[in-house]
C-alpha cells in the first residue's frame, strides 16, 4: 500500500495571512460579462429554429397580403449626362470652384434634384397624359383637381438620382397600377426636358456676359498696377529700385566696422589717459611712465651729458691709479662729476615732466577728434540704415504690386478660358440627353419574396437572440466557474458537477467519495482536494474554514467528501461540525453527536473525549455537541482559538464545516481563527456581488482566502460539461478490464510460488504451527512481514510499507494469493489481505 505525502511546511501562526494575500488589495465585484457565441447558438439553437420557422410562415402570410393590398409597380425613365462637355473647366468654376470628377458629380446631383423638384412636379399635373391616369382620379373633387394633396403624394412616388460610377440619372414612380407608373414618369420626363433646354441656354449667355465683364474688369486692376509701379521708380530717379537697395547696404556694410573701430580707439585712448592722470597725481609726486623716462633717456642731450660723465669718469680712475683718492685733482674731478649728474638728472627730470604733458595733451585731443569722427559715422550710418529701410519698404510694395499683377494675369487667363468654353457650350448639344423612356412594367416591385423573407428571419431571429443576449447579460447567477472567475482576484478553487450528473447511479452526494469512488462527482472532489492540498502545502495551512453564502449551497456535503477523499490518500484528517445551529456531520458519518464542539467551548468536555474516529481510515470528527451547549457567541472566543490551535499539530489537515455566511455570522468569527478559508456556492443559487462581497469579507479577516468552489454545476450551454463527465465515466469503466487482464498475467508464474510455498510449509510442519503463509505479490521483489504470525509477503511495489497489521483487507482479485495449505487458505484465523 502506498504512503501519501504528509504536509512539512510549517503552518502560519493563527489569524496570521499569507504574504501574497497581506499584499493583495481588496478586490471589487467585476462587472463584465463574458457572453459566448458559440456557447449561445448550442444552448439556445431551437430557440432560434423555432423562429426561422415562424419567421418563413409570417413572410409567406404578409407576402401574400401585401400583393393584395399594396402592390407597387415602378417605372424608370433614365438620362445621361454628357461626360465630355462636363470635363471642362468653365463648370467647376461655375459650380464650385473645382472642376473635373467633383464637377461632373455635382452637377449630375444638382439635375436629379432638379428633375424632382416642386416646379417641374407642378407643371408635370397639367400634362395631358398625366391627366389620363386612374392615379390623379383619386384627388379629383369633380372636374377641379385637388393640387395640393396631389403634390403631397406626388412627392412620395416619384424619386429621381444618381446611378453610382455612371454618368446616368434614373426618375422612378412607383403605384398600384403598372399603367399609370410609367405614364407619371413620361409627364415628368417631357417637362424636365423642356425646362432644361429653355433655361439651360439661357443661362450659358448670362454666364459668358458676367465672365466677360470680370474680364475687363481684371484688366483695368493690372494696368492700374502697372502705373503703380512706374510711379515708384520715378518717385525714387532710379532704373531698378534693386540697384539702390544694393547701394544703400554696401554703405552701411562700409561704415558699421568704421564705427566699431573708432569706438575701440577712443576706449583705448581714454584708457590710457586715465591711467597717465593717476601718476601725474600721485599722492608722492607724479610718476612717469617708464615709455616717457625711455624716451627722454634717448633725448640727444641727455645722451650727450652722459657721454660727458662717462669721459670725466674714465680721468677720475686714472688719476685714482696714480695719485689714489686723497689728491686733490681727485678730489676736484669728483665733485665735478657730482655735479655733472646732478645736472643731468634735473634736465632729465624737466623732459620728462614737458614730455609728460605733452602726451596726456596729444592723448586729449586724439580722444575728442575721434569721438567727433565717431559720432560723424554713427550719423552717416543711421541715416544710410533710413534711407535702407525706406528702400526696402519701397521694394517690398514694389513686389507686392508684381505678385498683385501675375495674380491678375493668372486670374484673367483663367476668366478668359472659362469664357470660350462656354461659347463652346453655347454652340454644342445639351449636356444631359434621354437614354430610354418609361415603359409599363411586367411585373411587381413590392413585394418580393426573397426581401419579404429576410426581413421576416431577421426580425423573428433577430427578436429571439436579442432577447436570448438580453437574459445572459442580465444573469447574474453563479452558474458554473466562469462566471467567478468574473470576479477580480478571485480563484476558482474547483468545482462539483451536479448529482444528476453522475453516472454512477449515487443516491446521497455525501457519500459520493466512499459509494462511488469512480464516479463524477468523486473525481470533481478529488481535483478540489488536490488545489486545496496544493495551497497548503505552499502556504502551511492546516486549519481551513468551508462556509457558504446561502442555505442549500452543499457546505457539509463538500466538507464529507473531502476529508474522505484526503483521508483515502493518507492523510489524517479531522472534520469540525462548527455549524452548530444545524448540524449535519454526525448523522452523515453515522456516528454519536452527544458530545463535541459546543460542550468544549462551556467547559463541559475534553477535546480528546470529543474527537470520534469514523468507519473511514484517519478521519476523525468532532460533533457540535448537545443541543443545550451551543451557544453561538463562543465561536469566535479564545475557548475557539484554544480549540484550533490544539488540533493544528495533530492533523495533517482540518476542515471546519461553517454556517452560510448570508444567515449567520459564524463563519466570519471563525475565519479569523483559522489559517485558510474557502467558499462553497451552488450553481444557479448565489449572484456574483454575492460571492464578491463574502470574499471581501473573508479578506478583511485574518484568514487565507483560498477561492470557491463552485457546486452542483450543470451541464453548460452546448453540453461540453457533460460530454466531459461521460467521458471521464466511460474512461473509468472500460478501464476495469484492462485491470483485471494485467493483474492475471503473473498468474502464470503460480509454479514458481507452488515452489515458495511449499519452502514454507515445510518451515511450518518443523515448528508445528501455522506461522508462516506465503503471500505472492505480483512481481516479486522484497519480503515483509505480516502482524505477529510473521507470514511472508513478496512485494515488487517499493513504496509499500515495511509492516502490515493483521486484518488488514485488500481485494483478492487485486493479489494473486498463493497459501501452503488449502485447509489456512480456508481459515478465518488467517490474517486476509
């Protein structure tokens, strides 16, 4: 027998969530409706049969009735317009300014139009013909003919437009009689033509005298600007007022670095007398600039009187080598030297000093003279600048008497073309001609069979499936996991088929994972038991809360079936009745419900003395208790959380069977106790906002808020849900054969285990007793042992376990059993497998 695995994953502390779902923002009810097609058309396709053929029965009736009552027979008279002539450029101008295709398409509008207005219907009610006609004797008052309501319904039969990508134009009449329709149409016709022709003509001359007046009167506007022009030239005694703009800016090219570079000069200048003005006023004396001390060092006198004192040097060191420095011509030589410099310095001193001057005074006047020059050219260069600008306004009103001109011309030459296609219309045939006129008609056209029928199935179809469209959109039941999955963030955890269903012939949906294993709803369960045991194992949940929205959903049935199904593969289960105001799990388990949940919570019982094993291997139950110790306000206690906390470690997995949340606020009083959540809805029960406003709910609490199970679903629209059932029935059922085929297959191997047996029995016969009993496994592999018998099992499956208690069953058309002796093999006392 195989082990399944047991949750590792540490649980959450309680009324602690998962990250994902701390994070998670809470979700709103989805308003969106998923409508499809497809889906429709399968569910409701008799519906819409059912109309085609309502819709074919009431197009044969009015059909019928419309050719007795409103008959129509339509003549037509058709004209077309001379394609050639319209091609012209004098019409687009006429019309709208363009001319060609647009023209062409303006035009022929404007005569059908015209072929239907009130002027030539009024004069068409004179013609003779039309006068014959049994149509106008129903709006006659004696002789005297009633116009006005004659032209009411005259507009109404006769229609007149354009045939599209032709140059054709079609007049219509439609009326019960095919006679008069085509003589309507004839009157019509006859008086368009003679009102075209007569006004046509004429208004061709008027056009060619207006065009011509605009003609000349273009002409004059271009002299008149042409003497404009002249008058500009001769104003300014020039040839070509270009040449004078040209003049004017190489003027101002000339003097603006002229202008710029006096304007250097004179800051360079009055730089420089600043600075020689702060050393002639120096605090100490004035001080000369080196230039000025250089150059009067370099005057001739001063270069001669030091030449003097060089040559009186040179005696004085000679008489020094002679008569050493006490002599007295040494003495005399010396002085004279002194004195010699002195006299240099001070002639120095004074060039300097008349220098100086000089300079600051030459720097003045040079300072004044180019500012004089500067502001000269500044006044040269603004008057050029005026005189520039007054020529560029000149050249500018210049042009624009030119372009004024070549619009002139351009406007003539345009003028002049329209006004010799016109005269080229005037001299040719009418623009728009007769192609056929009418004729009385052959046969009807209203009504017609093949539109009568199609606006029949249209409407008859088309009413069904709007209100076919209109019910889905309205829905707003939970009718199977599409419609929660509308809901936003919301997951569909899994869900149930209906128990009509299942093909299994199951009587009560609470035993469907014990009666009907194989069954529909048995595998619907085991795929749910599997998401939930998934979410657990990731999340560390071993408490979970089943509540449901309204009374009827299936909560206890879901809650029955899932720990069957997840104790049947090996998990330990523990199923809490906490809906103590109608409690149902201990009569589903069969089982005493004197004693459980309410009696822990007033402290009259033990969790240990209340916790009953059922008849299904690892799963437990504990009752609601005595009717007398549910008190509904304890749920939500400390005793309740003492109650979740102690059983969390002792089970892989603990379901809570809760209340409807709708009716009762138990379920959210728990939710906040246990790790996980999950709501059950029944199919065509709860809405949508219902089923989003209780996982809101269930969000704000502390639990983890797994998804819903949707229950009791029933086939869908188009039957694919229930094809899949059957499939997954048949698939299981014709499956058993096969089973039974492989597992007698090692039958074949029976001598060989003859061979073992008889190993064993003589084992047996040696000890005197019956310990040992050979039980073959298919595919031998490994030997274990059997409860205190010790018998030997070969078993090829690893994954059994390594001891078997004694009376354990398994199906022996499953094992291939293989016994020493036929009298144990017959022995009540022998352990059976």
């Amino acid at each position: 027998m195989s082990s399944a695995p047991i949750l590792t994953t540490p649980p959450l502390p309680t009324g602690s969530k998962s990250p994902a779902q701390q994070s998670a923002p809470m979700p709103q009810a989805g308003t969106a409706v998923a409508i499809d097609p497809l889906r429709l058309l399968r569910a409701y396709w008799y519906f819409l049969v059912g109309a085609g053929v309502v819709g074919l029965g009431i197009a044969v009736v009015a059909y019928v009735l419309l050719g007795m009552f409103m008959p129509r027979f339509t003549a037509e008279a058709i004209f077309e317009t001379d394609a050639a002539i319209a091609s012209a450029d004098e019409l687009g101008n006429r019309a709208s300014g363009q001319g060609g295709t647009a023209e062409m398409e303006l035009y022929m509008e404007t005569q059908s139009r015209r072929m239907t207005s009130d002027a030539i219907l009024e004069k068409a009610l004179d013609e003779r013909e039309f006068m014959n006609t049994t149509w106008v004797k129903d709006y006659m008052q004696g002789t005297v003919l009633d116009r006005t309501e004659a032209m009411i319904e005259l507009r109404d039969i006769v229609s007149s437009r354009v045939i599209p990508d032709t140059t054709w134009i079609v007049i219509r009449c439609s009326t019960k009689e095919k006679e008069d329709a085509a003589m309507i149409v004839n009157s019509v016709k006859d008086v368009y033509i003679s009102e075209y022709t007569r006004s046509e003509k004429s208004e061709i001359i008027d056009l060619i005298d207006k065009f011509e007046r605009q003609v000349r009167a273009v002409r004059g506007d271009i002299d008149g600007l042409d003497t404009k022009m002249e008058s500009l030239l001769g104003a300014n005694r020039v040839s070509s007022l270009d040449e004078r703009y040209s003049y004017f800016q190489f003027e101002v090219m000339n003097l603006q670095p002229a202008e710029v570079e006096l304007k250097v000069l004179i800051a360079e200048a009055q730089a420089q007398l600043q600075e020689y003005e702060t050393l002639m006023n120096a605090p100490g004396g004035t001080v000369f600039p080196e230039a000025i001390r250089s150059l009067v060092e370099q005057s001739p006198i001063v270069q001669q009187q030091a030449a003097n004192i060089a040559s009186q040097k040179g005696m004085l060191r000679a008489l020094r080598e002679d008569f050493g420095d006490s002599h007295r011509e040494v003495r005399r030589l010396t002085g004279q030297i002194r004195a010699l410099e002195a006299e240099r310095d001070a002639m120095i001193e004074t060039q300097m000093a008349d220098q100086f001057r000089a300079a600051i005074e030459s720097l003045r006047q040079g300072i004044a003279n180019n500012k004089a020059s500067h502001a000269e050219v500044i006044g040269n260069l603004a008057e050029t600048k005026n005189n520039m600008i007054q020529m560029a306004a000149t050249l500018k009103k210049h042009e624009d008497y030119q372009d004024e001109r070549t619009a002139k011309l351009e406007q003539e030459t345009k003028l002049q073309d329209i006004v010799r296609n016109f005269r080229l219309i005037r001299d040719r045939k009418d623009r728009v001609t007769l192609i056929t006129s009418a004729s009385v008609p052959d046969e009807r056209a209203f009504p017609r069979i093949f539109p009568v029928t199609a606006v029949s199935l249209v409407f008859t179809v088309g009413l069904v499936g709007g209100l076919i469209f209109l019910k889905e959109i309205r829905e707003q039941r939970v009718r199977g996991p599409q419609d929660v999955a509308l809901i936003p963030r919301t997951k569909v955890l899994g869900c149930v088929v209906d128990l009509s269903m299942d093909l299994s012939e199951l009587k009560e949906v609470e035993y469907a994972c014990r009666d009907a294993p194989q069954g529909a709803i048995a595998e619907s369960i085991r795929q749910v038991r599997t998401e939930l045991m998934k979410a657990c194992a990731e999340r560390g949940h071993r408490t979970v809360l089943v509540s449901s929205g309204l009374p009827g959903s299936g909560t206890s049935s879901m809650v029955a079936n899932l720990a069957t199904n997840a104790a049947a593969a090996d998990f330990k289960i523990l199923v809490i009745d906490g809906n103590i105001r109608r409690p149902r799990m201990h009569s589903i388990y069969g089982v005493d419900g004197s004693r459980g949940l309410g009696d822990i919570l007033l402290g009259d019982a033990e969790i240990g003395d209340c916790i009953v094993q059922t008849d299904t291997e690892n799963l437990s139950l504990m009752c609601a208790g005595v009717r007398d110790a549910r008190v509904y306000e304890r749920l939500g206690t400390a005793a309740m959380q003492r109650v979740v906390d102690s059983v969390r470690d002792e089970y892989d997995l603990v379901l809570i069977d809760a209340p409807p949340a709708v009716v009762a606020s138990d379920a959210m009083a728990m939710a906040h106790l246990c790790d996980a959540s999950i709501l059950v809805t029944r199919a065509y029960s709860e809405k949508r906002g219902l089923v989003a406003r209780l996982r809101n709910q269930f969000a704000d609490t502390k639990t983890d808020f797994l998804g819903v199970v949707v229950n009791a679903v029933k086939p869908s629209a188009g039957g694919y849900f229930k094809r899949n059932t059957q499939a997954t029935h048949e698939y299981v059922r014709f499956a058993e054969p096969e089973t039974v085929e492989e597992d007698a297959e090692p039958k074949a191997k029976k001598p060989k285990k003859q061979k073992k047996s008889k190993d064993k029995k003589k084992r047996k016969d040696k000890a005197g007793a019956a310990e040992d009993i050979a039980v073959v496994v298919p595919g031998a592999a490994d030997e274990y042992t059997l409860g205190n018998n010790t018998p030997t099992i070969q078993v090829e499956d690893d994954s059994a376990p390594d001891a078997l208690d004694p009376g354990h069953d398994l199906e022996l058309d499953d094992l291939d059993l293989d016994f020493t002796d036929d009298d144990l093999a017959d022995d009540p006392e022998v352990p059976r497998l």
